[in-house]
C-alpha cells in the first residue's frame, strides 16, 4: 500500500512539473524563431510552428472561428508568461473553433504551440497595424492567481509608482 502511496505522489509531482505545451508540439516548434523575428517579418516562417505566450488583450469570435490578440511576454522555463511589464508587441490567434468569451477573459495569460500564417491588420483608433497572425494548434489558459488577505504581498516603497512614502509630521 505504501508504494502505491509513494507512486501516486511521484506522478502527481511529475504531472505538476510538465512544460504548458504537449511533448509532440514542443518537438515539433522551431526554438530558433524569436518573436522579434516574427514580428520583423511573419512572412519568412509562414508554415512554421512557434510557442509563444503572454496576456490575452482582446477577444472575438468571427467566421473563422475565435480572434485573440495577445500582448506578447517572455516564457519562463516552464512556458509560462512572465510577470512582466517588457513586451516586444502583439500578435493576433486565430483559433478554429470556439473559446468561451468568458473563459478567455482580457488580462487571462495564455500560452500557445502555433503555426505562422502571416499577418493582418487590425485598427487600433484610426490607424491600421499590421500584426503577426498565428493559428493555434495547442492552446493553454493559466489558472487566474487569486489575491486574498493571508497571502502576503511585498510592496517596495523606494519603487511604488507614488515614491516613498511619507514621513509623518513630528508634533
């Protein structure tokens, strides 16, 4: 009974320990392409599958199926996007079928195994932009990190937006 315990324990370490993208996909993804070098020229990997990842900006379902534009994030080294204000841009997803609106909620980090498939422009006011299209093959939604009043938060006031804080008045 014991080592069925231990088994049981050894696998769910395991399976917790797994990048965000299936084994297949990983192999399959050509590591060299950067998101720079996509977002420079999309049309040079057109057919290509890629990881990529980050925080899901907007959402909407078309003809074709569902449209995600993502601001890009750097992956850590399980695949999923840093908590991080650098972004090299944004690209758009294109899913064939449908997500959930709901589910895949804007400021949802996602990360994706994907074929290049070009570029499209978007409006973002009145300026068109053209940003690199992708097709989703694999898609993974993280789990929303819930803040709740046990869980301690580290502030630096030497690097708050506001500054130091203040020193009260002496009376």
């Amino acid at each position: 009974m014991r080592k069925v315990v231990v088994l049981f324990g050894l696998a769910l370490l395991l399976y917790g320990c797994t990048y965000a993208i299936s084994r297949s996909m990983t192999a399959q993804a050509d590591k060299t392409v950067t998101f720079e070098m996509l977002q420079t020229d999309p049309d040079a990997f057109k057919g290509k599958i890629i990881i990529l990842g980050g925080t899901i900006s907007q959402i909407n379902t078309t003809k074709q199926g569902t449209l995600i534009e993502v601001i890009q994030k750097p992956l850590d080294y399980w695949g999923k996007p840093k908590r991080t204000k650098r972004t090299e841009g944004s690209f758009l997803v294109l899913y064939p079928g449908y997500l959930n609106t709901m589910t895949y909620t804007p400021g949802r980090e996602i990360t994706l195994a994907a074929e290049v498939e070009g570029t499209r422009s978007k409006a973002l006011g009145e300026t068109e932009f053209m940003y690199p299209l992708v097709l989703a093959k694999e898609l993974k939604l993280w789990e929303i990190d819930r803040q709740t009043w046990y869980t301690p938060r580290w502030i630096d006031p030497l690097n708050s937006p506001s500054g130091p804080p203040a020193s009260p008045a002496l009376e």
